[in-house]
C-alpha cells in the first residue's frame, strides 16, 4: 500500500509539473503571438520599403565598379573646371567604361554616388548654393583624400566652411608669420584650420601636410613640420581658398591637393539673389521656407536614425527574436514616433511647395539680376580695373529693390523691379568705366539679355566672336558682285545664312534678287 501511495504521489507530481510546463507554455506562446502581431505590423510598412531598397541595393552593387571607378575620376580631375565641361568629361568618361565592358549606371552623378541627402541639406543649410555644380563641389571637399584647394573669387566656398565647420575652425591668411604654429596646434588638437587668399606659390613646409606624410613612432601618429616632429590628431582637416579668379598652379602642386572650382554659378548666384528678393518682398514666406528646411532637416534625421536603430537591434537579436522584448518595446515605440515624424514631413513637403510657388513669381527678377552680374564680372576682359565684387553686386541689388516703384500688383511690381535693377546697376557701374567702354558695356548687357531669352542663339553669338570656323563652304551660292562683296564678306552672308536658320534661311538668294535695294541700304547713314 506504502508503494502504491509514493507511486501515485510520483505521478500526481509529475503530471502536476506538466501541466505547469504546459501552462507556462502556453502564456509563451500567447505573448509571443502578442509579440508577433506587434513585430508584423510594425515591419509591415518598412517590409514594403525595405524590398524596393534591396531591388535598388541589388543594382547598385552591380553597377558599383564603374560607379566608383568614374567617382574616383571626377574626385581626382575635374574640381577645377566648369560645370558645363565636367559634364562633358563625365558624358565621354560613361561612353568608354561602357565600351570597355565595365558595369556602371546610365547616367553618372557624383552628389547621387558619393553624397548623403541628409549631409546635402545640412550644406544648403549652412550656404552651400542648391545648384548641382556647388553640391558636387561640396562632395569632392568632403569626400576628396587630398586637402582642397578651392578656387573661390566670390568668397561663397570661404563662407560655407566657415558655417559648417563653425567655432573649431580657425582662419588665417599664409602672410601671417604665425602661420606654422597655428597649423602646428591645429595639428595637434584635431582642429579646423583654413588658409585664405593663398596666391599661385605655397610654403613649401606645407608640403607634408599636404602629402599627409604620417608616420607611427612608438604607437604614436607623428607628422614632420618645419625641423619639429608634431603629434598628429586624426580629426585634423585642412581647407585653402584662393580668391584668384584663374589661378595657375604647377603640376607640383595639384598632384599634393584637390582643386575645386568654387566660381559662383548662373544658377547658384540665382537661387541667391532669389532670396534676397523674397526676403524683402514676402518675408514671411521666406521665413517659414527657412523653418519648414529646418524641420524637414531634423524630420528625416530622425526617420534615418529609426531606421538605422531598428535595423541593428534586429541584427544584434540572438535565439528567438519574439522573446526579444527590448526589440518588441523599441520597435513600437520607434513606429509611433514614425509615423508622427512622416505625417510631418508631408505636411512640411506640402507646405514648401506652395512657398516656393509663391517664391518662383520672382525667379525672373533673380535672373535678371544673375544676367548682370555674370556681364559686370566680364569687363574685367576688356580692363583688369573692372572688379567688382559679388558683395557689393548683393548690396546694390537690394538697393535696387528698395528703391523701386511699389505696387500691389505682382506683375507690375515685377516690371517695376526688373526696370530699377537694370537702370541703377547700369548707372552705378558705368561711374566706374572709361567712357569708351561704355557702350560695349551696353551692348553685353543687351545681347546678354537675348542669349537668355534665346533671341541670339550660341552658333550666331560664336559666329560673331570667332568668325565663321569650319563652316564648309561647298554649297554656298555664287557671289553675286566681287566689286560690291569681297569673297570674305560674301562667306559670312552665307554663313549668318546657315548659323540663323530661323531669321535668315534665304538671305543669300534674297541679297542676289534684290542687290540694287541692299545696295542702297548699305549707302545710308544708319542703315
């Protein structure tokens, strides 16, 4: 009976135990399924986003090589030139990696490769024009492994550093004597510094700075300066501005940086004296511009650290990711703040583009102004006296601005604008022109304007600068006078013929027909 007792004692434990193990079992089960609801719907809406990403991830890691070979290209070679001929290298670059059978995108942009929309915007902010010639200027300056050496006339690259890189950086010019003992404690602190205003020669005891020729001595990074040896800080970055507008350095000395050509754009200088007119004319528009970029700034600064922290907790997750309860928690907790942060990145992206409907009314105006501008820095080709500085351009817009008739009808006040800055800068910059330079001002500043518009096309703006060039002249038409119209004079009729289809396609054969009445054209006084 004593065995029997002990045996139903035994069983009576054993089957008790089961049915705790299967009714702790069970409330695993129930809070993972809790856990799974929460886990798959939390993904739900990154799941859809996150297949897209790897297709696109898939596709990039293909084309990656060319990608990569032609960033490394446009790092290395083309910061000192124009925007429109880096695009041209950039078309023939993506023509031969093709050929040569090496996998890259269509079409190649550095700011899409190397650059971080996040990092782009936070440069917009701190004064980096918009344009896709200054954001790739910002690329190469952040991305390059050589110091940059920014050719910067208008001081725009000068100020952008200045912004970003704030009360760290410090400015000196290379006359300042001190130069090597600020850039020794620069060196040894991992500060900023900027070198200003250099001229077409350097110091040659900046050479190891600029070779970065960095050696370890007993675990320590060193560097060489002047007879010293100078500890090295990895945080060190190194910035040199030229205001030179067409420097010339040695082969020496563009191998040891990056030139980067920081001249201000038609379509930068544009979108900033675009602001300069909102500012005075809307301000308040402007102002909640500036606020919404802020808060779209900080928006998707959040959404990208979400994602960043989701991803990691999900690659860090070890044994079964439902018992994970710190994932579960932070997932929901990061989906709240989610989906709250997007419903404010709409609204914002909304609410900016009617702001900037509002701010595109006065892009003619900017225009005008760019056209000026980019005509006042040309007379420095007709005399080296002619300088006049992007800041005093600025000032004397807004002046403009201030003193032109007011009306509440915006097509008005855009006419009474674009009169005001056109006569004022005219007047204010002819004070400072010989007298027999100013008609040739006058005459820039008018066919400026029909290049623009597109009145004179570049084949008849060239054809009046250059000459006629490699026209053939197979098919042009007999003269119909030698003594009247010399063989040159008659080959540039034919060509204003071919160059000027739209105005002049019969010219030649309308000059033969009536040659009496061009003749006498010809013979007045102001034909």
């Amino acid at each position: 009976v004593i065995d029997q007792v002990a045996a139903l004692q035994k069983k009576l434990k054993d089957t008790n135990d089961e049915k705790e193990r299967l009714i702790n079992e069970a409330d695993l089960t129930k809070a993972r399924l809790a856990r799974a609801d929460i886990l798959t719907v939390g993904l739900a809406d990154e799941g859809v986003r996150w297949r897209q990403t790897v297709d696109q991830i898939r596709q990039d890691i293909i084309n990656l090589t060319g990608d990569v070979f032609l960033s490394s290209a446009a790092i290395s070679y083309y910061g000192p030139f124009t925007g429109v001929y880096r695009n041209d290298i950039v078309e023939n670059w993506l023509k031969f990696t093709k050929d040569a059978g090496i996998p890259c995108g269509d079409s190649f942009d550095l700011r899409e490769v190397m650059g971080n929309p996040v990092e782009i915007r936070d440069w917009n902010l701190q004064g980096l024009p918009a344009d896709s010639v200054s954001i790739n200027n910002g690329v190469m300056t952040v991305r390059g492994k050589r110091w940059p050496l920014m050719i910067d006339p208008q001081g725009q690259g000068n100020k952008w550093i200045k912004k970003k890189e704030g009360k760290e950086l410090k400015a000196i010019k290379m006359t300042n004597p001190k130069m090597l003992l600020f850039l020794e404690g620069a060196i040894r602190t991992g500060n900023c510094l900027l070198l200003e205003d250099l001229e077409e020669m350097l110091d040659p005891a900046l050479d190891p700075v600029l070779l970065k020729a960095v050696f370890e001595t007993n675990g320590r990074l060193q560097i060489k300066l002047g007879d010293s040896e100078v500890d090295y800080d990895k945080n060190f970055k190194f910035y040199m501005t030229t205001k030179m507008p067409n420097p010339h350095y040695f082969p020496e000395v563009c191998i040891k940086v990056t030139v980067i050509n920081f001249t201000v754009t038609f379509d930068g200088l544009e979108e900033q004296l675009l602001n300069e007119v909102v500012s005075k004319e809307i301000p308040e528009s402007l102002a909640r511009k500036t606020e919404l970029m802020l808060q779209l700034a900080d928006d998707k600064k959040v959404l990208a650290a979400l994602e960043d922290k989701i991803l990691k907790l999900l690659s860090e997750s070890s044994g079964n990711i439902l018992d994970d309860k710190t994932l579960i928690s932070t997932l929901a907790e990061s989906k709240e703040t989610s989906k709250a942060v997007n419903i404010r990145v709409k609204e914002a992206e909304e609410a900016a583009t009617s702001i900037e409907a509002a701010c595109t009314e006065y892009t003619p105006v900017a225009t005008c102004g760019s056209i000026l501008y980019f005509v006042i820095a040309d007379m420095a080709n007709v005399n080296p006296m002619y300088q006049f500085s992007l800041t005093y351009f600025v000032r004397l817009f807004n002046n403009c601005i201030d003193i032109a008739q007011k009306s509440d009808d915006i097509d008005i006040r855009m006419v009474n604008l674009s009169h005001s800055i056109l006569a004022n800068i005219f007047v204010n910059v002819c004070r400072g022109l010989f007298e027999e330079d100013k008609l040739t001002f006058s005459f820039i500043i008018a066919t400026a304007y029909q290049r623009q518009s597109g009145e004179i096309n570049g084949a008849e703006w060239s054809l009046l600068l250059r000459g006629i060039g490699l026209l053939s002249m197979a098919e042009r038409p007999p003269n119909p006078d030698p003594e009247f119209f010399s063989d040159k004079m008659w080959d540039f009729v034919y060509a204003i013929q071919m160059y000027a289809p739209e105005h002049c396609s019969t010219l030649c054969e309308h000059i033969t027909t009536y040659m009496e009445d061009w003749k006498d054209w010809m013979a007045l006084d102001e034909p």
